[in-house]
C-alpha cells in the first residue's frame, strides 16, 4: 500500500504540527506583528500627510485672503491719500487764484490812482510843455 497510516506518519504529523508552532511562534507572529505595526505606520504617515496638506491648503487660503486684505487696506489709504492730496490742491489753487486777484485788484488801483495823478498834473504839464515848444519855437520869448 502506498500510504499506510503507521507510527511514522503520527511522528510525522507531530513533528508537521511542533514545526507549525514553532514557526508561529518564532516567524509568524513577530513577522505579522512587524507588518501590522509598520502598516500602522504607513497609515499614520498617510494620515499625518492627509493632515497637512488640508493645512497647507488652509494656510494658503488665509495667507490670500490677508494679501488680498492688504491689498484692499493699501488702495484703501492711497485713495484716500489721492483724495486729500486733490482737496489740497484745490485748496491751494483756490487761494493761489486768490492772491492772483488780489494783486490784479491792487495792481489796477495802482495803476488807477498813478493815472488820476497824472491826469490831476496834465494841465500843468500840457502847459509847461507848451512853453517848452513855445521857447524852442521863438527863442527871444522866456518867461
């Protein structure tokens, strides 16, 4: 008979069984244990990136979002700045144009009252020049 169940097959199937254990024992478990910790690992690796990256992501969005407030804070003061800036130019060229009427006002009551003088004087200047042609036009005649 090819296979005869004698005391070689139980001593067989007893040493299949002792090395099973020991096998279990010695390589399985702590290889199984090594694996279920090492994917342990990896998932909290996987878990830890995960993580992050929803970080990174979120700081990203916050750091736009105060560049872009930043950026509205900066067009904000330099509006204004441009706004005060036109109001004291305007304020400057209004009393600019002011100045420049008073001294157009001042400049024609100069020169108003310089020819009310002049014409206060003409008569006597028309008749002194007259006696100036007159002396040059008969020499013999003096005053």
């Amino acid at each position: 008979m090819f296979l005869a169940l004698d005391g070689t097959f139980w001593v067989q199937l007893l040493n299949f069984v002792i090395f099973f254990a020991l096998l279990n024992v010695v390589f399985l478990r702590p290889v199984s244990a090594a694996i279920r910790k090492r994917r342990g690992y990896i998932n909290s690796v996987t878990r830890d990136y995960d993580a992050y990256r929803e970080q990174i992501v979120a700081l990203q969005a916050q750091a736009e979002s105060t560049r872009a407030a930043a950026r509205r804070e900066a067009e904000l003061i330099l509006s204004r700045a441009r706004a005060q800036a036109s109001n004291e130019t305007a304020q400057l060229s209004s009393e600019q144009s002011d100045r420049v009427m008073q001294t157009v006002e001042e400049a024609h009551q100069t020169a108003s009252r310089e020819l009310q003088s002049a014409r206060a004087g003409e008569p006597h200047m028309v008749e002194d020049l007259a006696m100036l042609m007159l002396e040059r036009a008969v020499p013999e005649m003096k005053r």
